[in-house]
C-alpha cells in the first residue's frame, strides 16, 4: 500500500513541476548533451559533418608482394603474414553462414 502511495506522490509531483525552459531571466545550465538550449535555433542546427579520409587500402596481394620481399621468418615477416592470415580470417567470417539445423540444441 505504501508503495502505491509513494508512486502516487511522484506521479503528481510529476505533474505539477513546470517544463525546464530559457526564461526572460538569462541562459540555463546546459549538461553538454544534446542540442544547446541557450543558442538561438538557427545556430543550433548541426553543419553535415566531412567524410573522413580513408586510409590507403591495403589488399591482401599487396601484402603477399611485401611478403615475398622480407626474408623468411624474420619479424617482419611473421608480422605481416599474421595480418594477411587475420584478413583471410575476416573475409572467410564474413562469408561464412550456418545452416539453423545445423547448430546444436
């Protein structure tokens, strides 16, 4: 019963306490989330952002190419044939579907 009486109190509390709006009286706190409410509403609207530039693309033969120049099982070597072997990996999980029957239950 208590419970539904603080519920109560809460909705009406609710109810009666006004709308957080600018007043005549000067700007509002602002917690940064969101749209400014203290700037006027042409200045609020967000400017369409630049598209990043992509970094070079870098294929899987342009690895093996730098692959065959490295001496074999330097560092080097295991590094880039690590990134070519994870690459390998994406693309094949990508792709990758399983049949719903298949999986166990």
């Amino acid at each position: 019963m208590s419970k539904f009486v603080c519920a109560l109190v809460v909705a009406a509390a609710t109810l009666l306490v006004d709308d957080c709006r600018v007043s005549a009286e000067g700007p509002i706190a602002w917690d940064g989330l969101g749209q400014d409410p203290n700037k006027p509403p042409a200045a609020r609207r967000s400017k369409p952002h630049s598209k990043p530039t992509p970094e070079p693309i870098k294929t899987n033969a342009q690895r093996e190419n730098a692959l065959s120049t490295l001496e074999p099982n330097s560092a080097a070597w295991w590094a880039l044939k690590e990134e070519i072997d994870a690459e390998n990996e994406r693309q094949m999980q990508k792709n990758l579907a399983i049949c719903p029957r298949c999986l166990p239950k």
